[in-house]
C-alpha cells in the first residue's frame, strides 16, 4: 500500500510499512528522551535509614573455582 505525504512542501509516496518504521523509531526516541534513569529514580526518592530492613549477616557462602 502506498500513501502520499507531504514534507516540507513536497508530496512523496511513501510505503506504509516504511511510514510506521520512521513513525515507531520517532516514538522511541522520544520516550527515552522523557523517561528518567534508574540512577535518577534512585536519587529522587526519599528513602531514611529506617526505611530499610536491617541486614542479618551469616556465614559467608563457599566459592568453588
């Protein structure tokens, strides 16, 4: 199937399958750009010392090289 699309003021014919891969790839891009890092999600939250459970150590566990 092909579609007409107008760019800049010029008609091309574009592929539809072709038209949804530019239009998929500009959507991820896009998400990536306004979705925070993990590192940033870390550093936003206000966690306190109490809000962690505290760690029981035990035994360390045997390494097998």
């Amino acid at each position: 199937m092909t579609n007409v699309v107008m760019m800049e003021g010029a008609m091309r014919e574009v592929q539809l399958r072709d038209a949804k891969a530019g239009l998929s790839a500009l959507v991820d891009a896009d998400q990536r750009d306004h979705t925070p890092s993990f590192a940033r999600m870390l550093m936003s939250c206000s966690i306190d010392a109490d809000d962690l459970p505290s760690r029981q150590p035990g035994p360390a566990r045997e390494i097998i090289f």
